[in-house]
C-alpha cells in the first residue's frame, strides 16, 4: 500500500515556504509540488497559478488528484504598514478552498501559516509570552478571518470524510535568501557595510524603546521541521500553534555582536528613520558591491522600510511555545547562533562583503 503524502506547498517561493519545500523533499513520504504564480526557473515537480483566478486554479490542480495535504504560505502585497489587506487575502484562500475540495479527491489536511500579527504585535504592547487561546484584538486582522473560514469549512464536512486544518505562527521568519530583501540579516548587513564604508559606527537606528525590549524571531528551517511535525501529528488537528527559536534576545545585548561578525565598530541608540535616512546610499553600497564582486544591487538586498518595523517594536514581543511542547514537538535554534550562521551564509553568496 502506498503511503506516500502528496503535499502542495502555495507560495512556495516566499520567505516561509522554501526550507519547506527542501526539507519535505528530503524526507520519506512525501511527494512534493509547489505552487506559484510563476514557475522558477529550473523548478521541477511545480505549478503555475494565480490564486485571484479560481478557474484557473481549480484546473492546475485537477492534474494533481495524488495531493492530500497543502501548506498555505501565501499573502497578498502589503506595505510596511503593519494591516493587510482583508478581502485579497481572504478571497486567495478561498479560491484554494474551493479547488481543493473540487480537484482533489485525496484532499485530508490545509495548513496555514500565519505570524506574529495574529496577537497585534504590529499595534503595540500585547500579554507575553503570547498564548495561542488569547483573545483577539480589535480587527481587522487578516489572519482571523483566514482561520475563521477554514474553521467553519472543516466543521461542515461529514464526519469521518472530511479534511482537518491545522496553523503555525512563527515571528519573523529569518533565512538565507538572495535576492529576498524584506530580511533582517541582509537589511542589518547592508547597513553595517555602508556603516563601515562612510567611517561611521554601527548605530541602533531603531525606537528607544526598542533597544531594551525582548524580541524572538524563527529559523526558516526550524519553521519547516515545524510544520513537517503538524502535518505528521494527530494532536495537531483544527489546532494553531506558535513556532519559536525558543529563545529571545534585546538589541542592547546582541547588538555588539553583530557589529563584531560585521566588522564594524559598534555605535549607541540614535532613533534614524531608515526609509528616509538611507534612500541616498545607493552609490555607496554600489562602491562597495564593485570593491567586493558582490551579486546584487542594494534594493534587493535591504528593505529600509522593513529596517524601520523590526526595529521599531518598543515593546516586548515573545510566544510561548508551551502548546508545542506539550504537544510534543522538541526543536529549538540559538539565536545568536543562527545570526552568525546566516551572515556567513550571506557572505558566501557574495551577498554581504567580507568582514
């Protein structure tokens, strides 16, 4: 008998999805295909659709009926601004909802990965560490009305028949990823090159507040190994969990570090709107990329205004990864770590110089 999961991972070629997709492939059981608007270059075992187009979406997966589980790591465009759009997001899972439950006749199990912003993280102070029972803030909030109609989809499917769903909720997503500038170690390592290059320090450009404040952030590939558990745990079902390091950390205290793995001299608190601040360094960083054979041009390696949310968070932002614990999942990144491995990751690209 064949046991084999076929899993499709959608929008698989964001922050959330690509670990995911090289860590699925590489364990038994699994058949893997992604989906996205675009088929990558040289991708294999893929499939090109649009989410807005429902008709187009129920025909791409028609052709897969071997599907049974499927990752939503899919949003629609946003700006730094910390509220999404509603009605886009929530219309795209729909469109997936219905085309599953039509195409895919193995269809048991959606996943949804969602985020920090679930608790208002964006908004200001919330109770941490956050529990995945606390109640909701005042809306809108994408994330709610997602979880909401794929709750209320899986209550109405007969008993015994019907799919289950189950949600991460990791909190800033950190990866190796070229080309992918919305990223905290490349924005910080671009920063700190142009920092090195101007004969300036390595200041914290963030809020005050935010220099003291506790901050958590996830592995992109702790997130996988995750999502790989929920999908393989009975006690996961119709259940959302936070998906952590593990560990927090304040600026205050690794800031010295990442100025030391940079090669900077490390500065002192001084509040810089980034956005604004470092809309003129291009030329800069372009002296730099030509000095050092570096692969890409700045706006693809740093988000300034991204730079301006991270740092800007004055206020304790931590999950509590009780949940899954109880539930039995075990993994855990040290951050300080998983900082010095991805700036060397960077570096190997020929994304960030050599310090």
């Amino acid at each position: 008998m064949d046991n084999t999961q076929g899993l499709l991972v959608v929008g698989a070629t964001g922050a959330a999805a690509t670990r995911l997709l090289e860590r699925a492939r590489a364990r038994p059981g699994f058949a893997v295909t992604g989906l996205s608007r675009r088929r990558p270059a040289g991708a294999e075992d893929w499939l090109a659709a649009d989410l807005t187009d429902a008709a187009a979406l129920r025909q791409a997966l028609s052709g897969r009926p071997e599907i049974t589980a499927i990752v939503y790591a899919s949003r629609a465009p946003h700006a730094e601004t910390g509220v999404e759009d509603v009605p886009a997001n929530l219309a795209m899972l729909r469109n997936l909802l219905d085309a599953a439950e039509a195409a895919l006749p193995r269809f048991r199990h959606i996943h949804l990965i969602q985020g920090g912003k679930w608790y208002g993280m964006h908004l200001g102070p919330f109770r941490t560490p956050a529990r995945e029972d606390d109640p909701r803030h005042m809306p809108p909030n994408f994330y709610y009305d997602q979880q909401d109609l794929v709750a209320a989809r899986q209550a109405a499917q007969p008993a015994g028949r019907g799919w289950s769903w189950s949600a991460s909720r990791p909190n800033f997503v950190l990866d190796v990823a070229p080309g992918r500038a919305r990223n905290m170690v490349s924005t910080l390592g671009a920063y700190a090159a142009i920092c090195r290059e101007l004969g300036v320090p390595f200041d914290f450009p963030g809020r005050p507040g935010a220099w003291t404040a506790l901050l958590e952030v996830t592995d992109a590939t702790l997130l996988a190994e995750g999502v790989l558990w929920m999908l393989g745990e009975p006690r996961t079902a119709n259940r959302a969990f936070n998906l952590v390091n593990g560990d927090s950390f304040r600026w205050c205290d690794v800031w010295p570090a990442l100025a030391a793995w940079f090669g900077v001299p490390a500065g002192r608190p001084r509040p810089l709107p980034m956005a604004r601040w470092m809309a003129d360094k291009t030329p800069v960083w372009e002296r730099i990329r030509a000095r050092h054979d570096l692969a890409l041009p700045l706006d693809a390696v740093a988000s300034w205004d991204f730079a301006d949310f991270f740092l800007g968070l004055d206020h304790d932002v931590m999950l509590s990864m009780t949940a899954a614990r109880e539930a039995g999942f075990t993994g855990f990144v040290d951050s300080w770590r998983m900082f010095a491995t991805q700036i060397e990751g960077y570096r190997a690209a020929r994304i960030l110089p050599p310090r």
